[in-house]
C-alpha cells in the first residue's frame, strides 16, 4: 500500500479520494509546524507527501529523494526549491484556478472595507467611541469611476478586475510582461510600465507570484511615486511588499490606505502598529478560506499526489520540464 504524509489537517473530500485510491493517509494534527527534521523522518516513512505552507528547500529535497511526488495544497509555490525539485526528477503540484474567486473576494473585500475605514470603526464601536455624529467625521473615499491597477494580470486578478468593472465601472490598467487579451478584450484592461501602474492606480492590487525579481518590489520608492489617495490591496505574498515602508508611506501620507491579506513576516505580531491605523485593513492570510475553495483545493491536491504514485503526469505539475527530461 502506497502512503502519503500530509504536513496539516486538510479537507475531508481531499482524504476521502485519496483513500479511495488505496493510499494509506499520515496526517500532522498537531497545531504547530513541523520542525524540518521531523519532515524529514516522516517523510522517510512514506512515498509522496502532500504539503500545506511547509518549505520544501533543497536540504529537505537531498534526504527525501524517494518520494515519489509532491503535491501542495495551495497554487503559490514560493516555499518551494522547484529547480532542485526538479533536478532530482521530484513531480511537484499545485491547486491553480480554483481560488481565483475566493481570493478576488478577499482583495475585493479588503477594497472596500479600506475605502470606509470599515475595520477601525468596528474597533471603535467596542471602544464605545460611538457617540455624537458628525457630518464631517469618518468619511472614506468612493471607489466609482477610479482606476483599478493589477500587478499581475493572472487568473485572481482577472476576477479582481471583473468585480471592480461590475461593481464600479473602474478603468483597469495593468502591468505584466505578457499582454491580457482576454482582459484587454473584455474589460477594457489597459497594459501599462510599472512606473504607469504607481502614478495612475486609485486602488493598486497585487495578485504576482513571488520571485526574485518581485521581492519587495512594493518598497519606498514605489510606495513615493503612488497616489496620495491611493489604496494599496496585497492578496498574494507578504513578501511583495516592504512593511516598514509600507508603514512609512501611511505615517508620511504618501498613500491613503492600505488592505492585506498578507503580510511580511507572518503571522503578524498582535501589536503591530499597522492594526491600529484608521485606513488599513488586514486579514490573517484567509485568501481562499472558503468551505468550497478549501473543498476544491483538497481535491486538486489528492489528484496529484494519486497520479504522482501511479508514476503518471500530474495534472496540474508546476515542474511539467521534468517529463521531457
Ligand atoms: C495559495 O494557494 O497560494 C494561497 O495563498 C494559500 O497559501
């Protein structure tokens, strides 16, 4: 009987189908994460694993050479040594598409939550700062008519791009190296440099894979040539973006606001003083945090880890190279 580690507690519909393809299931359901030597010995005990927000480096990919494949319970695969992955011929998945929407929720969820200041004035009623109304206090800023920008014209910011058209009639520009022709065609997106993206974006999302070249891109320097009106959305990696200077682009008023679903480092300390600031809203990295997302994401996951042991193509590989090895 083939056997799969799984590194945290995932979906019953995930292990259900895994256990229906005979495979034997090891799960983690201790809440803390494993430590990279434990990884490691459970891993000896077992062909595939199936890895939630675990780092799969090449120190760990060197003593587990045997497993059969590797299949991640998420669609971002920054945490991963893929080249080393696949050097040693170790098929890597992902669960690409089916967080697209939940995730564009989350982005749009933080939008306009940040444009009405929405998460501070709920901290503020439990204040019992709700008292005396005045027309000139608590004003946010409307979101009709201005220009959406994406970093990362990809399947979320598609859907992004498509809340915001619908809901607001926005004006989409995006940068990406390749053009959107289905963005361009249907909602009027507009490619534009990245220099475009700082200066004209009312509210600028982020929904890039993180990379080298994307690392903190969003850093002083970005943050100085935005909007001072603008709203800065980051669903994707934390580490998009610098935090001290996100910071310091709020104190100096460089830029109006911002909302994270992610944040660099993370979890995010309780007294972050980012978690006090009228205009930021900021999620715990609950992106695709849906029942029926999480649901989808499980299946994707046990797919391939099942193809991985039958020793055939992954249906969604994030290393597809290794076959024509
Ligand atoms: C993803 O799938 O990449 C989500 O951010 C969950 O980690």
């Amino acid at each position: 009987m083939k056997k799969v580690f799984i590194t945290r507690v995932i979906p019953e519909k995930g292990l259900e189908l895994l256990k229906e393809a005979g495979i034997e299931v090891n799960m983690w359901t201790q809440k803390r994460p494993l430590t990279p030597q434990e990884l490691i010995d459970y891993c000896s005990q077992n062909d595939a694993l199936l890895s939630v927000s675990t780092k799969i480096d090449a120190a760990f990919l060197n003593a587990s050479k045997h497993l059969k494949v590797i299949a991640l319970h998420s669609a971002g695969y920054d945490n991963v040594d893929v080249e080393e992955a696949s050097r040693l011929k170790i098929p890597v998945g992902n669960t690409p598409g089916v967080l697209s929407a939940a995730t564009a929720d989350t982005a749009f969820l933080l939008m306009l939550a940040c444009s009405r200041k929405a998460f501070y004035m709920h901290k503020q009623i439990q204040k019992g700062a709700w008292d005396f109304f005045e027309p000139t206090a608590n004003l946010g800023i409307e979101l009709y008519g201005k220009t959406l920008g994406i970093f990362g014209l990809g399947r979320i910011g598609m859907e992004m791009a498509k809340r915001c058209k619908g809901a607001y009639n926005m004006q989409i520009i995006y940068h990406n190296r390749a053009h959107n022709e289905q963005a361009e065609k249907e909602l009027g997106a507009v490619k534009v440099p990245f220099e475009a993206l700082l200066k004209k974006s009312d509210v600028l999302s982020v929904h890039a894979a993180l990379s080298l070249s994307t690392r903190e891109i969003f850093n002083l320097e970005a943050f100085s040539r935005m909007k001072t009106e603008a709203i800065f959305i980051n669903t994707a990696r934390g580490g998009m973006h610098n935090e001290r200077d996100l910071k310091t682009a709020l104190d100096q008023g460089m830029i109006w606001g911002a909302g994270l679903d992610v944040t660099n480092p993370e979890p995010m300390a309780a007294d972050d003083p980012l978690l006090d600031r009228p205009n930021v809203c900021i999620l715990p990295h609950i992106g695709s945090a849906t029942r029926e997302t999480r649901d989808a994401m499980s299946v994707l996951a046990a797919q391939n880890i099942i193809a991985g042991l039958k020793g055939e193509r992954l249906p969604h590989a994030v290393n597809p190279e290794i076959y024509d090895l």
